[in-house]
C-alpha cells in the first residue's frame, strides 16, 4: 500500500515533495491553497516546476488536493452556494496546475439538500484530476449512492475514522464486508480510489469527527487490519490524517501503518 500525509503547502508547494519524503511518504495529500480563506495566491510558474520535478525525483503518487473547509454547495443561502461552486471550480483548476491526480470533497447534504449538492457536483468537472466524494462522520454510503449514481465520472474516498464514527464498526470483520457490500451495491466498489487511513478518538456511532493515532483510538489495529485485509484494499493509496501530539508524532503512525499493512498483506 502506498502510504502518506496530508503535507502542508507553506512557503510554496516546491517544498512539498521533500517534505513528504522526510515523512517516509509514498504519495501524499495537500490543500491547492489557504483552507480557511475564499482568495487563492497565485501559483508561480517556478512554484509550479520545482513542485513537479520534486513529485517525479521523489517518485511521489498519487498526488491528492483536499478542497477547503468554507465551501457550501448544498448551502439554500443562494449566493453562498454560487460562491462555493465557483470557489471549487476555481480549486480544481489549480489542483490540474500542480498535475494532482485527485481531487476530494466531502459529502456534506442534509437529506433535504441532496438536490443542491448533487446540482452543485454536476457543475465540477476536470479532464485530468478526478474529482472524489468521501464520506463524514454523519453520512451513509447508501446515501452517497443517490448522488453518484447521477454522476458517474466521480469516485470515492474513504476515510476510516468517519466510517467508524457514522456507525459501520470496523472491529467486526462482518460488518467490514457489509460496509464494503453497501458500497458495491449504491455506488461500486471500483469507484473507490483512496483511503483516509485515521483512528478515532470517539466512539463507535459518535457522529462527532476527532481523528487520532493509528490503532490508538476506538478502531484500534483490529478495525485497520479487517479493513487492509479486504481484497484490493491494499492496492489503493492511503493517506493518514492524524494529529501530531507529544505521545505520538507522523513518524510513529507511519511505522504503525506500515506494520499493519505487512501485517494483513501476510494474511
């Protein structure tokens, strides 16, 4: 499995590469800008070229963009959704600049708001990074199905820590098959492309998104390993969204990761 970080793309993406490098990374994700703020610098040509000669040298991929945090496309508040479509689109563009292979989005709707945002979705398109839908911490794959079914050119990600916080309990190796059955059933399981590989803090069905240390948290190394054991899961690029604390840093969560990776490829 192809593991990395989410990296942060202070003083310019050129820096990028190596810092993924120094974390032991294989890919890696990244924001195309400030993630709390509607204005994006513009990216410099040379800005541009030392990032992707870094991805190549360092033969780093895939390369991910994550989208920011203010966007609302399912927003009823008229002039907020037209804004964050048009902020996505505009976030895509650069993610296409920097060659990223993916582009991801959570899944954010009310039941009330599945028109809004599966309108909103159907405005984005990109020819060479594909966009990605990854579930939150209150949503059901089943209910992800009712918007990509109507579009079929985006995939998914799947993030651990909010499939265990939405209620799919990956300490039971049955309902991992289940889980993996929903996803086959209303979406298509070969629409899953990445895997955000984080522990939770909170418990089982908790709704309430708190990423933590890799089989430190409530999933534990029973949830990751039911989960790496699933077929073709190995074969997909895991990024690990997990905070850095004084008891446990990047480095001790990729040597966790790697080791329940040998772990279940060996089963």
């Amino acid at each position: 499995m192809r593991l990395g970080f989410h990296i942060s793309i202070s003083k310019g993406f050129r820096y990028v590469p190596e810092r993924a490098l120094s974390l032991g990374c294989d890919t890696f994700q990244m924001f195309s800008g400030n993630p709390r703020g509607w204005k994006k610098k513009l990216i410099s040509t040379e800005d541009v070229e030392g990032f992707k000669e870094g991805v190549i040298k360092h033969k780093l991929h895939p390369v991910i963009v994550h989208s920011s945090y203010l966007p609302r496309i399912n927003s009823v508040n008229k002039d907020l959704r037209k804004r964050s479509i048009a902020s996505l689109i505009t976030e895509i563009k650069r993610a296409e600049v920097l060659s990223a292979n993916y582009f991801i989005i959570h899944f954010t709707p009310k039941q009330e708001e599945i028109e809004l945002f599966k309108d909103g979705l159907s405005q984005l398109h990109s020819e060479y990074t594909k966009i990605l839908l990854e579930n939150t911490a209150s949503s059901r794959f089943k209910v992800m199905g009712e918007v990509l079914k109507h579009l079929p050119s985006i995939g998914l990600c799947l993030d651990t820590a909010h499939s265990f916080e939405s209620g799919y309990d990956l300490r039971d190796e049955n309902a991992v098959r289940d889980m993996f059955s929903e996803i086959q059933d209303f979406i298509g399981i070969e629409r899953l492309k990445c895997i955000h590989l984080n522990d939770s803090k909170t418990q089982l069905g908790s709704k309430i998104d708190r990423h933590w240390h890799i089989g430190k948290g409530y999933i534990g190394e029973k949830g990751f390993l039911n989960l790496l054991s699933y077929p073709g899961i190995l074969s997909l690029p895991g990024i690990m969204e997990t905070p850095v604390t004084s008891e446990c840093g990047n480095a001790e969560n990729m040597k966790q990761m790697r080791h329940l990776s040998n772990m279940a490829k060996a089963l």
